[in-house]
C-alpha cells in the first residue's frame, strides 16, 4: 500500500475534477465556487490560476 502525501495546500473552496497531465507533468483541477482553473507543476512547485467568467463543473485536455 502506497502512503498518500500533502504536496500542497491549495485553499479552493470547492475543489473538483483534479486530473494529472503527465507531459507537463502537472496536476490541474477546478474550483467551482472560485470559479477558476487551477494547476500545480510539481517540477517547480509551482501553482497557477486561471479565473473563469463563469462557474465551471469540468474540463478536459485536448491533444
């Protein structure tokens, strides 16, 4: 069994859909109640976000 890890406090108030990106090695997730896109790059510990005109209930790459 895999230990679980706290790699970031991320304060969303309503955090959903988390996805990981492997190639760019990200993890990305919305917060619907802030209404804005979300990611966190691991390499960097670094966090991102991206505010939304509107509330959103999810989201998904494209290749």
């Amino acid at each position: 069994m895999k230990a679980v890890v706290k790699v970031l406090d991320a304060r969303s108030q309503q955090g959903r859909c988390p996805r990981w990106h492997q190639q760019s090695g990200s993890l990305f997730w919305l917060d619907v109640a802030g209404q804005s896109l979300n990611t966190w790059q691991a390499e960097y510990d670094r966090t991102q976000t991206l505010l939304l005109p509107e509330p959103s209930g999810c989201f998904s790459f494209s290749s």
